[in-house]
C-alpha cells in the first residue's frame, strides 16, 4: 500500500506543480479538480508516508531546529546591526538635537538595547516585523506580503525550467558519452554556468526586444513578460543541473544493479525510469535545497534589468538605506525560505534513497 | 604494456601535472589567464591611455583606428578601461581567494581537528552565516568598513572595502570544504602513526594533514577566483561595489547596460572579457580535478 502512495505521490506532485504554474502562467483557471484531486493524493501520501515511516518525531524535531536557527539569526543581525558604526538617521546635515530624541522616542531607540530586542522578537513571534525606517509608517510585513508574488512566481518558474531543462540534458548527455552531442550539450552548460546573468540578460533583451521586437523589455504584467526574465535567470540553474545529472547518471550506469536489470531483459526505459534516474537525482536533490532560497528570495539583477516589482530591491536598498526593520524582515524571510527548503529536500532525499534514514 | 612498467616512476604532484599537460582546453586557459595576468599587472605600459583620460570631442564613438573598442559617454578609451578593468577584477578576485583561503583554512583546519563540542559550536556559527543572505552580509560589511576610514588614498580604500565584503562572505564555503577533508584525513593510518611516535597535534596539522589536503583546496580556489570576479561584478553592477572613475568589468558593464539601446558596443567588450575568463577559469578547474583527483573526474 504505501509503495503504490510513494509511487502515484510523486507524478502526483508534478503535475499539481505543472497545472498551478501553467495556470498563473498563462494567466486562467484550468482543471480544478484534477489540482484538487492531485493535492489530496499528495497530502494524504505524505501523512501516510510520515505514519508508516515513524518521522513524527523527526518533523518535530526539524521544526524545532529551524525555530532555534530562525531566533539566531535574528539575534545575530539585531546585535550586528547595533553594533554598526553610525545610526540609521545620521544625514549630512545633523538634525537639532530636540528632533533627533523625537525620532528616538518614535521607534523606540532610546530604550536600553535588551528592551528593544524584546520588544522585537515579541513582536516577530506575531509576524509584526515593526515599522519602516525610511518608508515612514509603513509597516516590515505589509512590504514583504506586496513583492513577494513576483519573486515567488519568477523563483517557481526559473527553478522549472531548470530542472525541465537540465535533468534531461544531463541523462541526454550521459547517454552519448564521450560522443558529439555530450560533447556540444556539456559546451553548453559550461557557458551556461561561465556567463553572468548580466551578460545573459542584456543580449536577450538586445536579440528579443530591440532586434525583432517580440517581447517586452521590462514590467511583471503577463505571460510575455515572463519569459526573458525566466530564461536568463534559469539558464545557470539549468546548466549546473545539466553537468550534476550527467554526472550522477554516468557513476549509475556503471552499477551493477544498472547490469542485472538490463540482463533480466528490464526495457531502456524502464531502467532509465525505474533504476538510473531515480537513483542518479540524490546530486541534483543537494543542489536544489539552497537553489529553491536563492530562486524564491529573487535575483537581484534580473529584477533590476527587467523592472520587476519583487523582494530583490529590498535586499540591497534596505542595508543601504539603513533601514533595520527591512533588514530583519528580509533576512528572517530569506532564512525561513532556506531552512524550509532544506527540510524538504531532506525529506525527498529519504523518498528517493530509502537507504538515507531520518533521524 | 612492458614499455610503461619500464618508465622511471613519478611522484604523485609530477602525475597531476603530466596529467594537467595532456589535457589541451586546460593548457589553453592556463595561457589565457597568464596573458591576463601579465595584461592586469603590466596595464599602465599596454593601456593606451589613462583609464580616467577624458576626450570631451570624441564622446561615445564606435570602434575606430584611433579608439580601438570606442569610448564611452565621457570621452575615455573603451579599450583602456577594459584593461584597467582587468586589473581591479583579478586583484579582488585573486586576493579576496587567498584572504577566505587563510581564514577559512585556520577555521575549518580548527574544527575538524578538534572535533566535538568546538566542532559542533564552530560550525554552528558556520550555519548561521549561511542562513544570512549573502548579499546582505556582503553590504553591511562594506558599510562598515567604508565609514571607517582606513585609507587616505581613495582607490585604496573602494578596494579594501570590497575585498572585505568578498572575504568575509565567501571563506564560509571554504571553511566547510577544509573542515570535511580535515575529519577524512584525521582517520588515515599516516595520522596514526604519527601520533603513536609521539608528534605533537600542531606538527602533525602542519606537517601530515594540510600537505595532503591542499589538492581539492587548490580546485576550490580556483573554482572560487571566477565566483569572485562574478560577485565583485555583482556589486559594482549594483552601484555598490567600484564607482566610476575606477573601472572594472562590473562598472563598464553597469555602464555599458544603461546606454545599451543606442550605444551596444560598450556592453559586449566587457561581456566578452568576462565571459573568455570564466570560461577559462571554469575550464582550469575541471582540468586540475582531473588531473588531481582522477576518480573525481566528471564531478562538480
């Protein structure tokens, strides 16, 4: 029983993936209750596979992990930032001396520094991550909440093309090893990984948008926006991914196992499916763990050249505006991001490799 | 097959680096980046005029026989900035590489050596560094070196806050690459038998274990020389790394972006350059893993 959950759970997966983002993609509601259907099957998997597995605890325990990582890091930037040299309202002209408590008084600065950092982890347990400094009034969260969709659909988007790029492009290659196509597909990915994205993207936009004029240069407003965006921000992912699974899928096919089930009379594809690949993505899994924060959180350049309303500008402009609440709310988030997303590769990792424990 | 029994014997480093000949795309990088180097070190005899030099009656020209790669919207030779350029990039990336080299080394050597409790405490620390993002760590660090003050020269000063914000985010990788290879050659019986002829922990660090981990570090290395030209280029194309007069490839690019539309030969020089350095770079790399680590061979 819980073979056959494991076995439908994960198609089941992707396509709940394929369906959500065709739909926001090209922008109408498709299928709902085959999105419906497919999240049940997956959450019903899950929580079998958590019963029968015995990973409660383990869950537990990770959750509890990631809730002591996430305190120390905001312990860690709140002390880093007030031991910084200067405040974060000095200007060139010094303000009067009077105005200058005001401003204290208002965010609270003039209280003794463990105070302060009571009142904001108190405040971060209610996902109140306080006011702007710079943006007066405004609050951390509301800031967050209003980039976030657009870095999150560019992340999701980039991280499929990737892996829809990549995975087969590395078992392609592995496949003509040492051949003309390995060769030119590996060329390939070495550019891939070799081009900084600000080389990628302006060339694009010079092909695309200037040359032929097909697609928008700039804004977040629709499918044809999407796509430069999403191909210059997937291209390293897919390359690194490509070069990871030849990798991976070369060192399997030299295994025995690889050579019995071929000798038992297993067709290609059911070996490539059924042994090689699932096998060969242990790498690939690794690699995706980090990749998914970076992805998510956004990529600063991208959203620079292409104008796109997301989280990336706050990165920079919040550590140079000196905007401390930005800066907590924007670590903590891209923190909580990656610490989720190394829970569930962990978590994928035993799917795959029922060898791996939890533990 | 009798032929190679009877050849001398070679050692393992003479090994890597027969190895390291015999494959052509590695060589060829390797002469690349010397010539680069050479270009970097020797700019004020080969650039043909000042990297600041500004010619107000010949603003943003096409190449020409005058202005080789043209010049840019102050009048300065593209060609001259490509290779000051050169200069500023390779001097971040090559020292940020040896200062994360040296304090990532001593901290992962530390750890690994020391095991338990220091170990776990250690990389704690690590771990918390990499739930930062990168970026930010990166800022703030320049923030706070950019308001201290340490140099009068100004150039000095745009180049040690930047190899700073570089180092300091970047040795944490290194500082777990070198821990792990430490904790495997803990276990290896020459450690052992070091140990029962009575060598102090330090002799035996110095003496057994950097020697023999210093193959992958070296890879390392040279896999984190591109990431740094790539992240320096990062910063100075956000207008927070280098700033104009100064060139790298980072500003020219950020410069050359801006006036993309209308003047496109000012964006692909310094995408080219950069992009024939990380290929070589990229290319060196594969090579020396190759050749030193040949079971290794096809890995990232």
């Amino acid at each position: 029983m819980i073979d056959k959950l494991k076995g439908l759970a994960f198609p089941a997966l992707v396509l709940w993936i394929l369906i959500l983002t065709i739909n926001s993609f090209l922008g109408f509601e498709m299928a709902p209750p085959v999105l419906w259907a497919t999240g049940a099957v997956i959450l019903f998997a899950f929580a079998v596979y958590v019963f029968k597995m015995k990973i409660f605890s383990y869950i537990f325990f990770r959750f509890i992990e990631a809730f002591l990582t996430l305190f120390a890091v905001a312990t860690f930037t709140f002390l880093l930032l007030r031991v910084l040299p200067g405040g974060p309202f000095d200007q060139e002209k010094t303000l009067p001396p009077e105005v200058m408590e005001n401003i204290a008084k208002k965010y609270n600065l003039d209280a003794p520094i463990y105070e302060q950092y009571y009142d904001y982890i108190a405040g971060v347990f209610t996902l109140d991550f306080g006011e702007s400094y710079k943006y007066i009034g405004r609050p951390i969260t509301e800031m967050l909440a209003e980039s976030m969709p657009a870095s999150i659909e560019l992340g999701i988007y980039s991280l499929i093309l990737a892996f829809l790029i990549g995975i087969p492009a590395g078992v392609w290659a592995a496949s003509r090893h040492n051949k003309f196509t390995d060769r030119l597909l590996m060329f390939f990915s070495i550019s891939g990984v070799a081009l900084p994205v600000f080389v990628v993207s302006p060339v694009l936009i010079l092909i695309f948008c200037y040359k032929f004029e097909l697609l928008p240069a700039a804004m977040w407003s629709g499918t044809a926006y999407y796509i430069l965006p999403v191909l210059a921000l997937g291209t390293r992912p897919a390359a690194t991914i490509a070069r990871l699974t030849r990798a991976s899928v070369l060192e399997v096919i030299a295994s025995d196992y690889i050579r019995t089930a071929k000798a038992k009379g297993l067709s290609e594809t059911a070996v490539l499916f059924k042994h090689v690949l699932k096998n060969s993505l242990i790498p690939v899994l690794t690699y995706a763990g980090p990749l998914v924060a970076g992805l998510l959180s956004g990529s600063f350049i991208i959203e620079q050249i292409h104008a796109i309303p997301g989280l990336a500008k706050h990165f920079v402009a919040s550590v140079t505006n000196r905007d401390y609440p930005l800066i907590m709310g924007v670590t903590l988030l891209y923190s909580a991001i990656l610490i989720t997303s190394n829970l569930l590769v962990d978590i994928l990792y035993s799917y795959f490799d029922p060898r791996i424990k939890l533990s | 097959m009798s032929n190679s029994l009877n050849q001398p014997s070679r050692s393992l480093w003479q090994d890597s680096i027969y190895r390291l000949k015999k494959n052509k795309s590695a060589m060829v990088s390797l002469y690349f980046i010397i010539f680069l180097c050479i270009v970097a070190i020797f700019a004020k005899f080969i650039a043909p005029y000042s990297y600041e030099t500004q010619n107000m009656d010949a603003i943003l020209q096409g190449p020409s026989g005058k202005f080789w790669l043209g010049t840019d919207s102050l009048g300065r030779d593209q060609l001259s900035r490509l290779i000051y350029g050169a200069r500023m990039s390779m001097a971040v990336a090559v020292f940020t590489a040896v200062i994360s080299l040296i304090i990532g080394s001593i901290y992962g050597a530390i750890s690994g050596w020391f095991g338990g409790i220091v170990d776990r405490i250690m990389m704690r620390i690590v771990d918390l560094l990499f739930s930062i993002p990168t970026l930010v760590l990166m800022i703030l660090v320049k923030v706070i070196f950019d308001s201290l003050d340490l140099f009068e020269n100004p150039e000095l000063k745009a180049l040690t806050s930047i190899l700073m914000a570089l180092s300091l985010a970047s040795w944490v990788t290194l500082a777990r690459v070198v821990r792990g290879q430490v904790l495997q050659a803990k276990e290896m019986l020459y450690v052992e038998a070091a140990q029962s002829i009575g060598a102090k922990p330090m002799y035996i660090l110095w003496k057994h274990i950097i020697p023999n981990i210093m193959g992958p570090v070296i890879i390392l290395l040279t896999l984190q020389v591109p990431s740094n030209i790539l992240f320096e280029s990062f910063l100075s194309f956000l207008g927070l790394g280098l700033q104009p007069p100064f060139s790298s490839w980072g500003v020219l690019s950020n410069e050359g972006w801006a006036l993309m539309k209308s003047y496109p030969h000012l964006i692909i020089a310094p995408s080219v350059a950069m992009a024939l350095t990380l290929f070589a770079f990229s290319f060196l790399g594969d090579g020396l893993r190759d050749a030193f680590d040949p079971k290794m061979r096809g890995r990232m």
